[in-house]
C-alpha cells in the first residue's frame, strides 16, 4: 500500500482573531510546501475547524493519527508546531508516535526537522514557547474577565442565566416570569416533592421542560440568593436575588437531608418528612434487637437538638386516622366536582332536546324517549359515584414498604412532633 501526505489544519476562534491563520491561509501555505518537496504524493486533509490545541483531543487529530498506526501516512505536515498542539507533554507524545509508526513531521513556517537529536530538541523548545504563551493568554483573559465581574457585568456569553435578563451594558436584571417558576419549583420542593414529580409540574402549569437533574442544578446554584461564583471567588450582590436566604437555607437542608438518606428512604415512611416541636427536622436512627436468634429493626425519627426519638409504627397509628379523614376530604371534593360536571352536561342536553321538540325537529315520542334515556344516564353516573376508594385501616397496614412510602408522600408535606406531650401537633398536606 502507497502511504500517504496527511496535512493537519486548526484553527480557534481565538487564534483567527489574532493572528489571521484561516484553515484556507494554512492549507495554501502547506499546499505550497507539497508542490515543491513532494509532487506526486497523494495528499490527505484533516481540518479540526474551532478546537484548541490544549491537548490532543480533537476528532480530525485522532482519525490522522488512526491512519498514521494503520500505515497509511508516511509524512504529517502542518502550518506551524501550534498548529498540532501547544502543550510540551503532548508535543513529545506525538513526536513518538510518528517515530515509532516511520513517520516524518513537518511544520513549514517553523521549518522542523525531527529526525536528529538537535531537531526533537527544537520541537520541545517551541512546543515550551508555545505553551507558555497559551497560559499567558489564558491569564490575561481571565483577569479581563475578572475585572468585568468586578464592576457588575455578567462574563458568560450567549443568553443571561435562567431568572434573569441582560442589560445591553452587560448587567443582570430580573426576570419576573421566570424568577417565579425558580420559586414555585423550590417551594415544591420544600413542600416535599421529588424531583421528578416537579418536573412534570412545572411543565403542565409554566411548559417549562428541563430534566430533574437540571432542576436541581438550577435550585441549589448560590446566583438564587444574588452570590456569583468565578474562578473559586464568591462576589457577594453580584446580581439582585431572586429568592430570599430563609428559603434557600431551608432547600439546602432538604437537599442535604435527601443526599444522605437516599439509599434507605424507602424504609423510612415519614422520610423527610418528621419535624420536631423545635423546628428542627428529625433524621433516621433504628436499633436491632435479637431475641432466639431473630433479628427485629426498629426504626425511629430522631431530633438531635433534644436528644429524643419517636417510633416509626407509632406515628404510623397517630397519623392514620388524619389522613384517612384528609384522603376523604379531598375524594369527596372531587366527587362533588364530577358531580357538578355531569348535572350540567345533562342538563345542557335536556335543553338541546327541547328546542328541538319545540322547533318541531324531533317528534313527541323521540322527546320523550330521549329525555328518559338521559335522565337514566344522569341515575347510572350519580351511583357509579356514589361510593369512594378510601384506604381503610387494615389496607393501609397490608400495604409494602414501598406502597407506604408513597401513599404518604403523595399526600403529607410536613409532619411535626411534641416529645413532651408525645402526640402529633399538626399534619400539612400537598396542595391538591
């Protein structure tokens, strides 16, 4: 098989702004050293078209490369060595990699030749150069951007982050719309939904879509409470907040609470959920105990500021009897609801029916057929509502682990707990 010429073209943005080096000034730059060193030569492109040269990855860098181990490239030419790369480590890394596969490398402006000692040393001395002048690059770009932050301008291009709008001097200002859903979705939360479950919600009221993890990103970001985060330097009233600290400290907490308890939540009904008379949420302990070689778990929610425990089957019973009422409440609400719905949907058809007996449409005995057959429907729907799905007592108490945990959630929000009298104090509900 005939090897090849490859010819290795990049560009940056940055780098075209600077120094003018378009791939097509390269490619005429590089065609040119072909035409005289290697005529008739089958010549190979390989463009990675806004890829630094930080390091070697870049998908044009590794196909050539691909070819060079499968033994289709015998010469790999470039505009200049910072064309390949920049960075001393990988310069000699791909010095090796063309040795070792029978490779020539050529850089025509810096007129590079790796084939002797003194060569491979020159290589490694621009390489250095041109690493250097990378990271001064860097540092000057980032103590630009720096000081943008500084005087209160957002250093991020492309659009303002979720919850706010920029001004045309580079500032942000709120937006009202959507510092709304950022605090709907945290209220949720707080509230006791799960992540998903938000995500749903949120895009049926707002049709905002975004991913829980998204949402989650977008919830614990320090910018909610006015705090921006650059290059490990916190700029406190950086941008006006879009949620007050008493909330967003209660999200943290909840998020916290989450994290640690998320591999043994779904033992734990109330997960969560418990919080002591004090104010502080309770958190999960449990004990075993063995009696004739039988291991028994028993699992409690614990307030560290009183040093005190409750047990998980004795809220179970103090709290049923409540969400039983609460489950009743909320189905004969929606009954009533459908009820209302089916009453003036018949009615309406009544009234369709009569104008059309009175316009002589239909005859006396379609009226009188039709007006039976509706209020038999009417009779048939009112029965098929008349008796509600409520979870009994002894339903609850056969119900798994994980069909608990999701009874509860699914209506509880915030349960709070007083040591000294040893009974429930109140039971909040989701918003239904």
């Amino acid at each position: 098989m005939k090897r090849i010429i490859a010819m290795y073209l990049r560009v940056s943005t940055l780098d075209q702004a600077r120094n003018g080096y378009g791939l097509g000034d390269q490619e005429v730059q590089c065609k040119k050293y072909i035409d005289l060193y290697y005529p008739d030569d089958e010549v190979e492109i390989y463009k990675d078209d806004g890829y630094s040269a930080k390091n070697l990855e870049r998908p044009e860098m590794a196909r050539m490369l691909d070819d060079m181990k499968k033994g289709k490239i015998h010469t790999i030419i470039a505009f200049k060595l910072d064309r390949l790369t920049r960075n001393v480590v990988d310069t000699y890394k791909l010095i090796k990699q063309v040795m070792e596969y029978d490779c020539s490398l050529v850089a025509v402006i810096d007129r590079l030749d790796i084939t002797s000692a003194n060569g491979r040393m020159f290589v490694g001395l621009l390489s250095l150069i041109s690493q250097w002048e990378r990271e001064v690059i860097s540092e000057r770009t980032i103590a630009g951007l720096e000081q943008m932050v500084r005087s209160g301008k957002y250093p991020c291009g492309g659009k303002a982050p979720y919850g706010w709008n920029k001004t045309e001097d580079g500032k942000l200002v709120i937006n009202e719309n959507e510092a709304e859903i950022v605090n709907y979705m945290t209220d949720c939360y707080i509230e006791g939904y799960s992540l998903k479950d938000i995500s749903k919600m949120v895009f049926t009221k707002y049709g905002y879509r975004k991913s829980w993890r998204h949402l989650k990103e977008l919830l614990i970001r320090k910018m909610n409470i006015g705090v921006f985060e650059f290059h490990g330097v916190s700029y406190d009233d950086f941008v006006p907040p879009i949620m007050n600290l008493n909330k967003y400290n209660e999200l943290l907490k909840m998020a916290a609470h989450r994290e640690v308890h998320s591999l043994e939540k779904q033992t734990y009904t109330f997960h969560h959920l418990v919080y002591c008379s004090c104010g502080e949420m309770m958190q999960h302990v449990c004990t075993i105990k063995h009696n004739s070689g039988v291991s028994r778990i028993y699992r409690y929610y614990y307030c560290d500021s009183c040093n005190k425990r409750v047990n998980q089957t004795f809220l179970e019973k103090e709290i049923f009897e409540t969400l039983f009422l609460e489950e009743f409440r909320i189905k004969a609400l929606e009954k009533h609801k459908k009820q209302e719905q089916i009453l003036s949907s018949l009615e309406a058809k009544k009234e369709e029916v009569f104008n059309a007996y009175k316009e002589n449409v239909v005859d006396f005995d379609m009226y009188k057929f039709t007006m039976a057959k509706l209020e038999k429907e009417r009779s048939l729907a009112l029965k098929e509502l008349s008796s509600l799905d409520i979870v009994s007592n002894s339903k609850y108490f056969e119900m798994t682990q994980d069909e608990k945990y999701a009874y509860v959630h699914d209506m509880i929000s915030k349960i709070i707990f007083d040591f000294d009298e040893q009974i429930v104090l109140s039971i909040q509900f989701k918003k239904k």
